[in-house]
C-alpha cells in the first residue's frame, strides 16, 4: 500500500497501473480533479448545515476530504458508506491517519448502497460515483434526496453514452446517441434527461447546476425541487439535437456557481472555460473545423472570431467539450457570413 496526498488530505490506498474495480479497495487517482470540483461545488452553495451521503466511498478518500476542506458549519452529519468490508476498515485507518474523530458527525457503514440509502431518513447531499453506469443508484438516491438537496452523480460508461454503443444507450438510458463531433454533450445531456425522468417518478425536480465532460467521465450536479408542476417544466425541456436524444436541453451550469467554482482556483483553465461557457444557455455547439471543411473557409483565429460574434451582437465562448469549437447563439447563417 502507499501513503498519497489530496488536496489536504492523505490516504492509504491500492496503487496500480491499471485501475480495476477488482482492486482490494478502490482507489483511481485519475478522479481527484471529480472529487476537487465536488468540494469547490459544496463551497459555493449556500452556507446551511448540510447531512452528506457517500453509498460507495472505498478508501474514504472524498469524505476525508471534505471533512478537512469544507467549512465546519457546513457539515451536520456525513454518512460514509462501502459494500466492501476490507474498505470500511481502510476508512477507519485513513481517519485516524488524518486525525479526524469527530465521532458526532461521521459515521460508517458496511451496506450495499442502495439499502444504505434507503435505510437512511434522507440527506441533503448524495454523491453517486460508481465503476460504470450510476443507473442502479439512481432511484434510492433520489426517493432520499431532500428539498433542495445536491445529487451529485458520475457515469463513467461514456463510450455507450457517446454514441459507440448505441444498442447500450437505448437498453440502460432510453435514447439515442451520435457518435459525432457534440457527442460528449449529447451524451451528458442523455444522462442529465435519465436522471431527470427517475426523478419525475418522484415528484422530484432535478435542475443542473454544474455538468461537465472530462477524460473518461461525465460529472453533473443536480438541485431537487419538489412538486409536480416544476417536473413538468423539466420534462418540457427535454427533446432532440441533431438526431440525438431524447437529452435534456436546459441550462448545464448555474453561472453563479460556475463563477464561484473557477474563483476557487482561478489558475486552472479548464474551470475558467466553464465559468465562460455558463453564460451561454444554447444546447449545442459550433464545431470549427467541421464547417470549414462543409462548407469550404479557411480556419480564422478563434480568440477572433469570438470578438466577431460578440461585436455582432451574439453571446460566444469556448466550450470544454471539443477544441476548436465555440457556443453561441448566433444563427449559422449569419455566422457563415463572418466566416467566409
């Protein structure tokens, strides 16, 4: 085993070079930046106490960390949890390691997830992030989820989500995907519409307020609001993208959120590019070199063209989910015009 730091905290884990979900507890290195953003998230929300759910927590290397990031008014109680007894043991050495023994907010449990969470009286914060799809988590999660709670949820089954599976997305998420150059937004859309739609079983409003698409995972970050007049205004806002979906088609970001987020690290440029991103609302993006290739320009400098378009009156940004891309409202047609 090895001794790690994250963030300001420090872990025994299972190091190998490839990561498997067969390792004695599950550790992947690779997620620090998902479990980084998930505390930047919780900082910039509002400042109430909050009970805090982990179903699938291994080495305890999340929990540790928001115990020892997050302010200590904003955590009432945190629930860490793992079917996998070898991990609740680790979690108690990583603990101790950390010099954390607040006994009065921390518990552990030896659970599948699911009856964890359902056993439980409900939490205001669930952080879903298995190996794979978070399908089989999703309705216990959101049956526990409270008004106005975060559900926060990963799927790491992108290549079905992306459009090289098809036959997979339709089976486990109900929609079609493209293998094309929007297909990790259409993919994240298709997961934020699934969750959605679980949700609506419930009553249960669920509004994203920050998604993103990095390396081999989507991340999105969903509020529930109750009642079934605000799931119907969700529902209305699903729909398709150019021959994708089913997919949700409203706001990915919060921009507020996003803004606070990238504050927090104003150095890194991938959270920067998101808080740009928010401002704009439109589903779908403009994939540069595709269109010059449709309809025959020469590539003009990106940082540029943006200008262009904000002169012309339109909202334009980077997008973090392909390069040399833009989003923006403007028309094609009028875009074309700047282009060529």
């Amino acid at each position: 085993m090895d001794i790690i730091n994250e963030g300001k905290a420090k872990a025994k884990v299972h190091l190998s070079k490839v990561v498997s979900k067969h390792l004695p507890v599950f550790y992947n290195p690779l997620m620090e930046f998902n479990r980084t953003v998930s505390v930047y998230l919780l900082n910039s929300i509002d400042n109430r106490e909050m009970q805090l759910a982990l179903p699938l927590e291994a080495s305890g290397i999340r929990g540790i960390r928001f115990l020892k990031e997050l302010p200590k008014d904003k955590i009432k109680s945190i629930s860490m949890n793992d079917i996998n007894p070898e991990a609740v043991r680790m979690m108690k050495v990583n603990l101790k390691l950390n010099k954390i023994n607040s006994k009065s907010k921390i518990q552990l449990f030896n659970k599948d997830a699911n009856i964890f969470i359902l056993e439980s009286k409900g939490f205001d914060y669930i952080d879903i992030d298995p190996f794979g799809s978070p399908n089989i988590f999703l309705d216990s999660a959101i049956k526990r989820l409270g008004r106005n709670g975060i559900l926060a949820v990963t799927a790491t089954d992108t290549g079905c989500l992306a459009g090289s599976f098809p036959a997979a997305c339709r089976r486990k998420y109900w929609a079609v995907p493209q293998r094309n150059s929007t297909m990790h937004e259409n993919g994240l859309r298709i997961l934020i519409r699934k969750i959605q739609l679980i949700g609506s079983d419930h009553s249960k409003a669920l509004v994203p307020i920050y998604s993103y698409s990095k390396d081999h995972y989507f991340r999105t970050f969903l509020r529930c609001e109750k009642g079934k007049r605000k799931v119907d205004h969700i529902i209305r806002q699903h729909g398709m993208l150019n021959d994708a979906g089913p997919l949700w088609l409203g706001q990915l970001f919060d921009r507020s959120i996003a803004k606070k987020i990238s504050e927090q690290a104003p150095e890194n440029r991938f959270l920067k590019l998101i808080a740009s991103e928010s401002k704009i609302s439109i589903p779908g993006f403009y994939n540069l070199p595709k269109l010059a290739k449709k309809y025959k320009f020469e590539m003009m400098n990106i940082q540029k063209l943006i200008k262009k378009i904000r002169k012309a009156g339109y909202k334009a940004s980077l997008t973090h989910f392909a390069e040399s891309s833009i989003r923006s409202d403007i028309p094609l047609e009028k875009l074309l015009k700047i282009l060529k």
